[in-house]
C-alpha cells in the first residue's frame, strides 16, 4: 500500500499540463496503484496524477458503482446536458464551490495495459471524469466555481452522534440482526 502526498493548492504541479503515456512502465503501474490507495485513505471519488507530483496523463476513479477506473491518457470526446452543484477537492481540503459540468460525458482513454476503452458517464461519473481530466491541462474547479469557493466541514463523523448499539446490530450485509 503506498500512500502518496497530495499536492495542494499553490504548488506550481497542480498548474502544469501533464504529458502524454507512451508505454505502461512497471513504475506507471505502481503510480495508479498508489493512487488508488491514496484516494481511498482520503476518502475522495478521483485523483490525477498531478495532485500526486507526477506530470503524467494519468486519472483514477471511483463514485463507488463497483467499477473503479484507472484512466491513461483520456480524453472527452462527447458532452451533452448540464448539471451545477457542489465540488470540493483532495488539493483544496475543506472547500467546495459549485460548478456546471455536462451532465453527460463519454470519453475515450486507455487502460492501464494500454487497451482502447470508451467510458460512459452521467451524473457523478460525468463530473468526476470533468473534474479529474481538467486537472490534467492545469485547471482547478476553483478556476470554474461559480460563486467561488466556500469552507465546509471535514466528512469525518461526530463522535458524540455516534451509536454504538447501530453498529453492533448491524451484519455487514445491509441487514440488522
């Protein structure tokens, strides 16, 4: 499991325009590997490969539908539709704006052994794939946010809300006991 720090806002690498993968390196599999484990110790639905340090064309993403991605080299090939709500970012810890998105993306990329894949996305998969792509060409939602941005709680639960008899009810399996 590898942890990467995530760049945040003001560093210079969140501003640059990543480069093209040429070929699945044994170091570029590991990258998506580590990004995935850093999205997910963060609690975060996608992660580029700038918010790591790393200037490469690279996106993962999961909105939790049990079909995580890895993305190399993608790009938005159609949109349609809009949607605005709120977006907040690992780069930007405790902010969120609300931003226009397409409510309807496909995008072409590839796979992280290099195979054409089309990805389909509406709703949080759209926005999401917006969002992350965007991060490759050195835009930040903040650059789109439509009233600007505004401070939000941290997503961690309140302990004194917390039940503990729910918990020792509960299966695992969606059921109560």
């Amino acid at each position: 499991m590898g942890i990467r720090i995530i760049r945040e806002d003001g560093d210079d690498v969140l501003r640059k325009k990543c480069k093209p993968v040429k070929e699945m390196t044994e170091r570029l599999s590991q990258l998506i590997d580590d990004m995935f484990d850093t999205m997910y110790d963060a609690n975060g639905v996608g992660l580029a490969a700038p918010q790591v340090g790393v200037l490469r064309r690279i996106v993962v993403i999961d909105v939790m539908d049990g079909n995580p991605l890895a993305l190399v080299n993608p790009e938005i090939v159609e949109s349609d539709g809009e949607q605005i709500g709120p977006e907040g970012c690992l780069s930007l810890p405790g902010l969120q704006g609300e931003v226009s998105r397409p409510e309807h993306v496909i995008v072409n990329a590839l796979d992280r052994d290099m195979n054409p894949i089309t990805v389909e996305g509406e709703g949080l998969l759209a926005r999401a794939l917006c969002h992350e792509l965007d991060h490759l060409d050195g835009i930040l939602y903040k650059d789109l946010a439509i009233d600007g941005l505004y401070k939000v709680e941290p997503a961690n639960p309140d302990e004194d809300d917390y039940d503990e008899d729910y918990d020792e009810d509960y299966d695992g399996e969606g059921n109560d006991e």
